[in-house]
C-alpha cells in the first residue's frame, strides 16, 4: 500500500465520525480538510520534483475510495482538487510543445502545483445554471486588458466553494466567443463572492454553492497562457472526474454494506435469510463496480483520452452510479425502519449515494455512449446531446 | 365520486403546497389536519347512524391515495385513524355476540366513533422499541384498579403523537401476561407525556415520537368490555394498517410521476428517451400497484380476514412500498440534479417513497408469506419470525 | 363464470398435458383447435343473434388468461381468431352508417361470423418480412377485377398457417397505392401457399409460418365492402392483438409459478428461504399484471380506441411482456437445474415467456408511448417509429 | 496474449459456425474437439516438463472466456477436462508430503497430465440423480479387490459422457462409507455405459448424460495412491469449476451482446434509443463480471482455497450467471423477434446464458455464501445447506 492510500486509510475513522453532524448542518467538513492538508494529500497528484507525491490516477482512486467509505462529500471535493491538479501535472510535454505553449505557462503551472503541495486547494467553476457543464453554451465571459483579465459572469456546484483557496474558472472570449480560457482564481480576488444556494438531497456537505464573478486577474492567471487552451485541461479532466466521481460512489456504496453489516451484528439479526441475500449481493456488485473503477483509473494513466479508455471511464461511471444507488437503497432495506432515522450512517449514505447517477456523465447518458461504441458508432457525434 | 373523494380530491393542492415545510422543520401537519376536521374526513369510516360517513375500506383506500399525493405524512397519520375507527366500525356484530362483549362496550364504541364524527381524531401507540410490533413481546403493562386501569409503559413510532385527541394502546395484563388488552387513552390524560424522537429519512412530518405512559384510565377505556380481547381489533387492524399503508405509497409514487413530468415540461425536456422511458415504465407500475391495493381494499370489506384477502393485502404492501421506492428512485433520475435540491418535490417524495418497504410488515416479510401460501403452506405458522 | 370462461378452464389439463409435445415438434395444437371447435369457442366473440356466445373482450382476456395456463401458442393462435371475430363483431353501428359501408357487408360480415360460431375460425395474414406489421410499408398489392380481387404477395408470422379456415390478409391497390384493404381469403383458395418457416425460442406451436399469396377472391372478401377501409378494422384490432397477447403471456406466467410451486413441493424444497421470496415476488407481480389485463379489457369494452383506453391496452402489453419473462426466469431459477430439463414444463415456459415482449407493440414502445402520453404528447406523433 | 489464448481465439470463428448445429441437435461438438487436440489445449493446464503449456487458472480462464465466445457448450466440456487435469497439476507439493501421498501416485498423476498433453481429455462423473454434487451423500460405492477396485453406481450430468477418453469418478467405500475416493476410469473399461439422458433448454451441446458403472479398475486408477483423499482433488476442484463456469458464461454473455450489435447493425436499427441504452447497460455489466472473473482467477492461482479466494469466487459465480442471464434476454429485446428464430445465435444464447445460475453453486446459494462472509459468519458452517 502506498504511503498516500495508508495515511488516507488512517483517516477514515476520523471522517466517518463526523460526516454526520457535516451532513445534518449542510456544512462544509472543514476539520477533514484540516486533516488532508495536514497529511500532504492536497499534493498527491503534484509531482515529486515540486514536492507532491507523484501519484497517478490509479492511485488517486484508491485513496478517493478510501475517503469516501469516511465521507462521500469531504471525497468529492477532494476529487475536484485532484483532477485540477491532476489534469495540470499530466499535460504531456510533447503536446505542450506542438501547441507552442509559453515558457511562462510552465512557470504558472508549477507554481500552482508547488502551492498545492504546500497546503493550497483549489475548486472548479465550470457548471452554470441551465446550461450545466457544457462548455460552448456558458455565458460567463472575460475580456482582454491591459496585463490582466475580466472574468463576469455566475457559476454553479461549485464544490467547496467559499473554502478552496482557488477556483478553476471556465470563460469566454467576449472577443471570439468561441474561444473558451481557464482562469484560476484566487480566493481572495475582489468581486469574488459566494452564494449559499447549496441544499440537497446528498453530499450534503460539499458546499456545492454558486459563485459570482466579477474580477480582474493577472495575466498568469490564464492555464496554459494562449487563450483558448480550455480544451487543453478540459479535455484531460472529464476523464479525471467523471472516473474519479466514480470511485467516491463505490466508496459510499462499500459503507452502505459495512453500515447494513454492523447494524445486523449489533441487533443480532444476521441469520435473517433476506438481509443475508441483499448484503450477499450487494457485496459482489460493490466488487466488481471497484474494480471496474481501478481498470478506468489504470487506463486514464496509461492512454488517457483514447477512446477505449473513455469506455471505461463510462463503464467505471455508469456502474459506481447505479451500483451505490442500488446497494444503498437495498441495505436500508435490510437493515429496517431503525436505520432510517437521522444519525445512522445508511440514511445518510441512502441519500448520499442516489446522487452519483445523476452527477454528469448521468447514468443514462453513459449508457448511451457505450452503446453507440459498441455499436460502432462515434459518441461525440452520434451520443445524445453534446458532450460536455 | 363519493363525497368524501371529491372533498380529499379538493385538499390536494393545499396539502402540497405546505408538505416542503412541515417536511424540512419534521413539524406536525397542523394546517392539513385542520383541513382534514373540517371537511369531516375524520369521520370517513364512522357509520352514518353516527354523524360519519359511512365509508368502507375501498373508499377509503382511494382517500388515503388522493391524499398521499399532496402529502404523504399526512396521509400517514390519517391512515392511523382511519385504521382505529374503521376497525371498531367494522367489528362484525355476530362476533360481538359470540364473544359475549358487554353492552357496555358497544357504548364506548360508539361514542369513540361519534367523537370522530365530530372531529376528534385518534392515533394508535402499539411498537415498542426492539420489540416491534409483535404484541407477544411487548412490555407495556396494565393492573386493574377499583374501576380503573393503570398502564405504565413506552410505545414509540406513534404517528400523530402530541396532536392526536386520544390513542389506542395495546398492553399485557400484570396479572397475567398472556392477556393482551387494548386501552383508548385520551391526550389530557395524567401522566401521558410525548418524547420528540422521531427525526427520519422520511416522512418527517408524521411526528411519529415515543410515547411514555403512567397513566390512570376509566374502566370503560378498555376496548370490548373484557381484558384480552386486543385481538378483536388487532386482527382487523393488520389488514387495516397494511393495506393502508399500501394506498399511501402508491399516491407517494403517483405523485412522483407528476413532479417528474411537470420538471421535465418547465425544462422542455419531454423528448429524451431515456426519461421518456423512465416515465413510461413508472406509470404501467404504479398503475398495476393502485389496482392491486384497490382489490385488496375491496376484500378487506367483503371478507376481512380470510386467507385470501391476506394475500392481496401482502400483495398489495409489497408492490406499493417496492413501487414506491423503484419509481422514486427513476424519477429523479429521470429529472436530473437540479431535483435533488432540498425544496424539490422529488427530493423529498424520493425520502417519503423508501420507507414503504421498511414499515411493517417489510417487503421481504411480505414477499415470505406470499411464498409459503402459494406453495401451499400456513405463514402464520411457517412464515418467517411471528406475524406481529 | 361464464359458461365460456367454464368451458375453458375445463380444456386446460387437456391442453397442458398436450404442450410438451406440441412444441418438441414444432407441430400445430390440432388437437386443442378439435376441443376448442368441440366446445363453440370459434363463437365466443360472435353475437348470440348469429349463434355466438356474445363475450365482450373482458370476458375474452379471462378466456385466454386460462388457455394459455394450458398451452401459451394454443392461446396466441386462438387469440387471432377472436381479434378477427371480435373487432368485426364489434364495429358500432354509427360507424357503419356514416362511413356508407353497404348492406353487403353487413350481409358478408354476418356470414363470416355465423360461420365462427359454427366452428370455422380465422388467422391474421398481415405483417411482412421487413416491414412488421406497419401497413403502411407493405407490399402485398391487390387489383381490382370483374367483380373479383387479385391480391398478390408474401405474409409472415402468420399464426395457424395451413390450419386456419380463412386469413384476413391486408394489401395495398395497385391503382392506389395509399389505399390499404383487408380481405378474408378461404383456406382453399387456389394460389395460396404455406411456407414452413416457423421454427423459433418460443411459442413454437403456432405454426406462425410465411403465406404467400397469388389468389383470386371474390367481392365480397372485401371486408367492409368499400376500398381502403382496412383501418375499418385496423383500428379496432391493435387494441385487441396487444391486449390479448398480454392476457396470454399474464396466463404464461401463472403457469410458471403453478409449474414452479408443484417442482418444489415434489421435492420438499418448499422451505428454501430464496425459492420462496422468488415464488412470493413472482406472485405479486402475476396478481398485479392480471389486474392490469382486466382493467385494459373492460375499457376496451366500454370505451374502445380511447386514449385513456390505449394508455391501459400499453400497460397491459408491457407489464404482461416484461412479468411473463422475468418471472418464468426466476421461477426456473427457484426450480433448480432439473427443471431446465426438456421436457419439464418450466423449461417451455421460459421460453414461451420470453416472446411476449418482442411482440409489437413491443415492451420498449409501449413504455416510450406510455411515456409521451404521461408527458402530455401524442403517442402517434411524437412516439418513437410510426404506430403499426 | 499468450500462445494458448491466441490459439482459442484463432478457434472462435469455427466453433460459432458450427453451434448452431450442434445445439439443434443436441449433438456433441466433435468437430471443436478435434480442433482442442489439434491446437494441444487439452495439455493447457499440464506442466511443460510433462509435454504441456504449464497454464495457470488466469490464462486458462481467459481461454474459457475466449472459447465461448465461439460456443459456450464446448467451453463448458472443456472446462471440465481443465479442471481435473488443472487441479491435479496445483497440489502443492509440501501437502503430497504432508498427507503422506505414495510415490506410486505421483507417477499415475504424471502419466495422467502426460496424456493430456498427448491429447487425451476427461470428463468429471460427480454428481447423481437427487444428491447433486454432495460427496457426503453419495451412492456410487466402490469395494477393494486384489490389486483392483470394483466401482458400481450411476452418474448424471457427465459433460461429454461418450466422448472422454476418462472420467474421474468419485465414489464412497463400502467398507467404510465415510471414506470418498476418486478414480480415474479410462473410457474403454468394460461395464462403463453412458445412457443419453441429455436434452435441455441450453449448453445442449455438452452431452451432459448419465453413466452407469459396474467396473474394476487396477489399483492405480486410485486418485492419491490412498483411499479417503477425495478432498485431495476434492477441495481444488470447486474453486475451479465454479470459477471456470463463471469464465464461460461471461463469455456467453460478450456473444450475446456481439450477436445483437451484428443484428441491429445490419437491420440499419443501429440508432434505436431504447437498443442503445440496453447494449450500452449490458456492456458494462459484462466488462465488470469479466474482471470480476479475471480477478478470482488470479487469486486461484495465487492463494488456492483461502477465505478471500473462496469469496472472489462466488462473486465470479453469481456475477456471471445473473450476468449472462440478464444481458442474453435484453439483447433478445434489443434485436427483436427475428432474433427469437432458431439458428439465429440470440436464440440459442438466450437459452444458453440462463444455466449459468443454475449450475452448483447456484446464484441464490452464492449470494447466501456471501451475505454469511461478509457478516463475519463461515459459509461452511452457516451457509444454507452443506457445500457440495
């Protein structure tokens, strides 16, 4: 076991004893954040030679895994810290090469890997209302100035927002609004400001607020450092976090059987032939939905954005989404009306686990994708609506 | 449409339009209660030489269902009334004469069902914590006094506990514990104090607190007259319950349907197919759930207790409360994110559906017996644990 | 009961006691067509003025419903005969008028059923190869001659194949291609062929071979006696064909929880935890279907081709289709490797159970049309393909 | 890939062509045998310094899985020769040591193995009629003669009875009717008769019949060189073929979802929403049940026996049987009702898929087997019924 996933195992107990009390308040797991900076884990993804520790993404879903059978939510924002850094730290030299990305981008990009490293966390601001998370139909823009940028504009689900110390920023041009930039943005920024609209069913505590922008950032605020290179982490980071969602939900899912388990051992119940059969077949589907998630994750490592790869990140998606729904709702059913009062951990994980279908890709739409290239068709052209 | 219907039909709207508040605060559903008294619905299954209105179980199957679909909660706690009244209403009387109850019960009856009539409402305090609702286990036990009964004991999952006018609780004689008797405890009663405990995944609003008494109750409290006779209406009571339980779910379902259709119409998303289909396959569903609870209701009143209404009434409480849960489930899936924000019908008709399996007697339970009356066998005696 | 529904229950030994073989072979039922000839149920849909038994559809659904508890193919194929018989019988009066359909019709129509009732019956020539049962697709042409018909052409799945008395056989005019007829070509008409071509999963009794066609019939073969009023008919007999399937394929499915619950008695595994869950769910959702089925059949009786009439002729397809097969398959599993056998009656009505949702409409569109019509759309319009 | 591997999938196109045939008839696939000796697979599981290609369990599971996709009955057979050459080439040396196993036995193993390597194949004669695979109630006895041993009972479910040039034959001696041997008969052995009993709904092709035994077989034929060590092999080979089952029904299950792509694809129904959905969910499904299989086939080799191997196992088991059953029957609903024809390959593996779950250990007693482990209880001890 690596170093990362041990000191992400050691934390499990801790978030597991408070996700409740995060859960009932809607409030963000700050003493878990706490503990994750304190372990180095904000530089998982960040090289080695800038201090990180260097993981892949295989490795990164196994610790999201981990965080996860803790507290769903503290695990998916980790994840989208993960896949910033993730995405930043795995753009291939070559490609920075052919595309005649500035020097200064290198600098840019490893300063903010070295914060990481250091203790910094960043969120991503992507989704707007009504459009989610395609990129070409947002309405958040920005306009060139003199050594500097101004952003406009309202994002939404943006997790943890009001805690990251930066926000991945996604505008475009009012130039050529076909040309969509990343911006990270520093907490600080002036007319930068949170709305606390964040109330859900689930992942109650991810602090999935809107954030409104209206702020002027420096020149290296822009990833990569030529407009319109958006597509350039975009097109690493759907990979990223649509699998690495994936493993937050087999995580929930693996809490829901464990929770279902000791609930049964404490009231005696476990020769109940039912509750014996759900739990049986709750474990194998947990099993295999993992280690369809590990397949994804070895994958994105090693070709990422090919288009088998990108079939297994559905396959890793589709799977954890309805497996956790599934397997929650069954070991509620297993475990009894004493389960669903508030406090015990299946109705939190019930309600927690309904959500990862519905996070995009949903689970439908990945179904779709994957029939389409079995079929042999094109996803990005044939699949239901535009991708992203 | 019976009178009744029309008048349950009207309070629809409004008992939707309240049911996001008293589901957020856990609150007791005063205002639909209020409504519920005033248009007499309280005395839905008192006979009409009584000022009710006379309904039988099929009615008020269809009642419970109208109402579910404006709030499930409510309709919840009405069930529990409506199981107390229409039991006592529905005692047959060549079995009141066989079983030489006194006259003096047929008194108390009546004035029990005549105050319903005029808008007293009762609430049924029968679980007890880890005991369930198996009546041979329970500890709540009364002595008989100088024309009086004391009862010192503690019921918990009492629907309606701190609003209702009185409650119907069962408890075991000191003298001897096999004597099971049931006691109607009016709500100023002495020494009948309601703890707030019930905080639960859903149906919040039905305020289904513990109850503690020590109390001193007039002899005629007792119902039938005669110590032991709690299997009168406990035996009518479970088809009662069951069934009625099973009309709720199925409105809960319903009315998942139509947040799902409304969501998908606001957001003119009506053409993908895959929510097409999510809503196709709910309504053939819920369609073949109302039926099944309609046939049950419709032997609960021609021959209530006979093997075959037991077994439309397991049916009926296994598809609604599997129904209820499926359809929920699809149905926000079917929506998206945006339903899963706290406020969002479907948000919280998806928390009030999954607890129709877990009410007694659970879908696993139910599908047992279904299993060993079709293969010939006796559930009481082969079933799995002790019916209740 | 009726006295059909009497007669036909009485038939169901005769008919289980011939399936096993029937089907090894692939062979028509000849000796179920001898006892449903024998007891006058050619005549069950035929007016009593014509010396029929005058059943209404929901009478006709319970008399499926039994048959197939004998023999599903032995059902299906008697089920196009009452399609035949009943929506002829069954086009109302005002229809006739204000159409102007001649007196010959009604002459010809009358001997057609007359001669149902005296034992001939009917098969239904009308999808082809390619083109299912859409009519507006179709190749089979006729012209018009001296007082005659030239119709010429190929059908398939033409249930009763070489055993029918006559076929309703639709084709388009050559001179007008936009007008479909139907006609009813006898049995020995010259030019008319049976090609063996039926050799399937399932139902393999109904002899639902190729028919081709180069025949010269007579004037008044045309149904309706008027060009192009196939939809004269048409429309009346979806409703008919889906819901009737959906009374067999519901009756399939009795037969394999009959056939499940007799295995397992036999060999004292009545007490297995799991096969009895799966014989409890299995019963439920039979009840549940079976409910559906009637409920869809008294509408079409009181209200035929009404939308809310189709909604519930699209539930019962669908529910049959998908509980006929997911039953079957459990009840196999509940029976263990020995029923799977040759021979064991499960091993036949798994795969019997298995057409019901392959038959148009199919169980994907019924749930897609289901799901417009819930959407507030029309299922003819907007509905995935075109209808027939 | 490895040589074997390359060398069964080199084998997919001819055994797919020849499936249907045999499955029609129900004949055993001869030509496919002569192809696994032509190609030295029957050596795959034999040591190379006894001429054979020193597989472990993973790779061969990866041949089963490649095998089936060309016709899941020869899979089957020759699943069953690999299991027995495949166990007895895993006995850990330090256990033959341990046990005291004769020097005579390793040479008979070896000439065994040697054999195979040559050519020769074996089926496995277990289970009886009523017993299923129980050892312990076994009636096939065997008494000790001079230098021989004389065998007498009745077999069932011999995959290849007929065909195998040896069957491996438990059998319980009559002197002490505790003690459960096994014995390699060669298949020329005077008193050995197979009586055709097979014919099934699937896996038709494995000549799966009963044999008769009335033989006397010399001493070496003695599996272990000493009478009692049935568990020797015993308790190797259940880990084998439940797992080496679960390889080829997921191999059944890929062909299903290959057979329906072909279909739609060449039906130009490519673009069917509902038909993209259901292959996209079924490409998933079997992605994941493979790794699932991959993995317990990995830790087979790795930790032969032990609790966690024994759970990957089952989980390989119950995901495969409910795998292949459910994805054969949905992909029969995506193709339609062409594909329910016979000789069409949906319809053959539709019905072939359905006995994964059927076959010891079923998937209702895996579920049982893993809901116990993973409450901390022990299969063996707990588990519904004793284990083979």
């Amino acid at each position: 076991m690596s170093d990362a996933l041990e000191a992400a195992r050691r934390l499990v107990p801790r978030l597991a004893a408070r996700a409740a009390g995060y859960d009932r308040d809607g409030a963000f797991p700050v003493d878990d954040f706490a503990d994750l900076r304190r372990t180095g884990l904000f530089g998982l993804m960040v090289p080695e030679r800038l201090g990180g520790m260097g993981a892949g993404f295989a490795e990164y879903a196994a610790v999201a895994h981990e965080l996860a059978r803790g507290d769903g939510a503290t695990a998916l924002v980790f994840n989208m810290h993960a896949s910033v850094t993730g995405a930043l730290a795995g753009i291939p030299d070559q490609l920075i090469e052919a595309l005649g990305v500035p020097e200064s981008f290198l600098d840019a990009r490893d300063r903010v890997l070295s914060a990481a490293a250091g203790g910094a966390w960043y969120a991503v601001a992507m989704s707007e209302r009504g459009v989610g998370s395609r990129l070409s139909r947002m309405s958040t823009m920005y306009e060139v100035g003199d050594g500097t940028f101004r952003i406009k504009g309202s994002k939404t689900f943006v997790s943890g927002a009001g805690h990251a110390d930066g926000y991945l920023v996604a505008a475009r041009s009012a130039a050529d609004p076909s040309l969509v930039s990343q911006f990270l943005v520093s907490a600080g920024t002036e007319g930068l400001t949170v709305e606390s609209t964040w109330d859900a069913l689930g992942m109650r505590a991810t602090s999935s607020h809107d954030l409104h922008l209206d702020v002027t950032v420096p020149a290296d605020a822009l990833l990569g450092g030529v407009e319109g290179l958006a597509l350039l982490v975009a097109q690493l980071m759907p990979h990223w976090m649509v699998a690495s969602y994936a493993a937050v939900y087999v995580g929930v899912a693996q809490a829901a059987i464990d929770a279902a388990v000791a609930h049964l051992n404490d009231r005696g119940l476990a020769d109940l032939p039912a509750a014996r059969a759900r739990i049986g077949r709750a474990d194998a589907a947990v099993a295999a939905a993992r280690l369809v998630v590990d397949e994804a994750a070895r994958r994105v490592d090693a070709a990422p954005g090919e288009p088998e790869t990108n079939r297994w990140v559905w396959r890793a998606k589709l799977l954890a989404g309805t497996t956790a729904a599934d397997v929650a709702a069954s070991m509620l059913e297993a475990a009894g009306t004493g389960a669903s009062r508030r406090g015990h951990p299946l109705e939190r994980l019930y309600r927690d686990a309904r959500c990862g279908s519905l996070q995009p890709a949903t689970s439908d739409v990945c179904a779709d994708w994957l029939g389409v290239a079995a079929l042999g068709g094109d996803p990005d052209a044939d699949g239901v609506g535009s991708r992203w």
